[in-house]
C-alpha cells in the first residue's frame, strides 16, 4: 500500500472488508501508524472514529495497532521468535452466564490464528458449572504457542426443548508472542467480547501464567517486519495535500502548529 502510494500522487487506495468495520478499520489506523502520522494508537483511532463512526474496536485491534507503532518507532521493536508456554488461564471473579445468574459452565479454547490447537470443551454432560461463590475459574492449558494467540473462553448452554447445546463467549484475548517480553510470567491484558456487563462481576479479571522460552524458533515463512525498511517514511503520501494533513491531525487531537514565514 506505501509503495503504490508513494509511486505516484494520483493513486488511491480503497480498503474493504468482510464486515466493513474492524478489520478494515485495523488496516487504516495500522496504515496511519506504519506512515507515521501518529506515534501510538490512540490519534489514529480516534482520527478514524471521527471519520467513520462505529468502527467496533478491541483492545486487541489497538494491541496490534501499538505493534505497528513500535515497529516503526526511532528505536523499533522487532519481535522476538521465542515460543511462549500458556501454562494456565484464571478467570476471577466468576462471571454470571447461566440462567440462575448464579455461574457459568465454562470451557477454553485456544487458537494459533485460525487454527485451533487446545480446547477443555466436552459433551454438556461432563462439563462442570462453577458458582459464583467459588472465587475464581482456573483452566490447566500447558500448551506452547509462536506468532498470533488467541484465547477464548465461552459459556456452555444446553436448551432441552430444542435438544441442541450452544455456546456464548465470555471474552477474548489477543496477542501475538513475538511481543511478550522474555522473563514475563504473569500476563493481564483488556479483554475482548466482554459485551454484556451485567453478567461480569466487579473487578472481573483474567491472568495468564505464562513462561517465554529461553531458545529462538525460526518459522517457516519470513516475517513481514523483515522485508520492509522503516526508514524515510513519510504521512505525506496519505493525503492529496498539506491541508488535509493538518486538518486530519487537528481532528485526532493532536496540536498543529502555523508558523510565520
């Protein structure tokens, strides 16, 4: 997208996407950002917000935002290829999915990009409901995870009258593990899906314990931060003119300066 930019003043990218919101909105910020226009998520967020209102972001899309800023940063961050151990997931306090609103029959999943590579989910029968007096959902993972982690953890229903089991999302978590810094052992991030707030109690939280370890594991493909420099970018190539650069930073709330010639 830079270089077909930056090759001629009169090309234009459109960007689309399946839902026509966060995914394509992920991409203009991450844009935004990589041409450093904004030196962390926030202005290019909200610089989208005020241009297309409801773009539906998660904590995860300003993660993986932030990623791209640090990437391109004066002192770039280039990610590590240490596989990360997911020893456990702690969900506390327990949160209220059930009909009873009194807990939750929960399992959790965990996906290395779309695929799924650990799930605690059995039959309805066997899965156990965890009261809300319990404190805490601890699920023992020990699974060894590299590149983009997603963890998500649902609530388990069965409706007898339709004979058939469904399941809805607690919240979701997600990171890649390039960026978790080695020595870390306890990871909490924002969650994600969290969209009904009367089922979740106070102070509702979750912990991964997690280890980074020691060895470097080189993937099969070359990782895109590789193949692309970070130097001599410039946020010009973002906009027909100097105008709509100023104008779009003052709608991000960032400061503009007129000086006198």
């Amino acid at each position: 997208m830079y270089n077909w930019l930056k090759q001629n003043p009169k090309n234009v990218c459109v960007i689309t996407c399946s839902d026509g919101r966060a995914p394509s909105g992920v991409l203009v910020c991450a844009m935004f950002c990589f041409c450093q226009l904004f030196a962390n998520p926030v202005p290019a967020m909200q610089l989208l917000s005020a241009k297309r209102p409801g773009s539906g972001l998660w904590p995860s899309h300003r993660r993986y935002i932030g990623y791209v800023c640090s990437l391109v940063s004066e002192k770039p961050t280039i990610p590590h290829s240490k596989p990360l151990v997911i020893k456990s997931v702690t969900m506390s306090p327990v949160p209220c999915f059930n009909k009873q609103r009194s807990g939750c029959r929960p399992f959790c999943d965990v996906l290395i990009g779309e695929t799924k590579i650990f799930s605690t989910a059995q039959e309805y029968e066997r899965m156990r409901e965890h009261r809300v007096q319990e404190g805490k959902v601890l699920f023992p993972v020990s699974v060894s995870a590299q590149g983009d982690v997603v963890i998500s953890v649902y609530h388990m229903r069965s409706h007898a009258l339709q004979a058939k089991v469904t399941n809805t999302q607690i919240f979701q978590i997600q990171f890649h593990t390039g960026f978790i810094a080695p020595g870390t052992t306890v990871l909490k991030t924002e969650l994600d899906a969290c969209d009904s707030p009367e089922k979740y109690p106070q102070l509702f939280h979750v912990l991964l314990d997690i280890e980074v370890e020691s060895t470097e594991k080189q993937k099969d493909l070359t990782p895109p931060w590789e193949q692309f420099p970070n130097k001599d970018l410039s946020p010009s190539v973002l906009f027909s003119c100097h105008q709509e650069h100023q104008d779009s930073l003052a709608t991000a709330g960032n400061p503009v300066y007129y000086y006198a010639v």
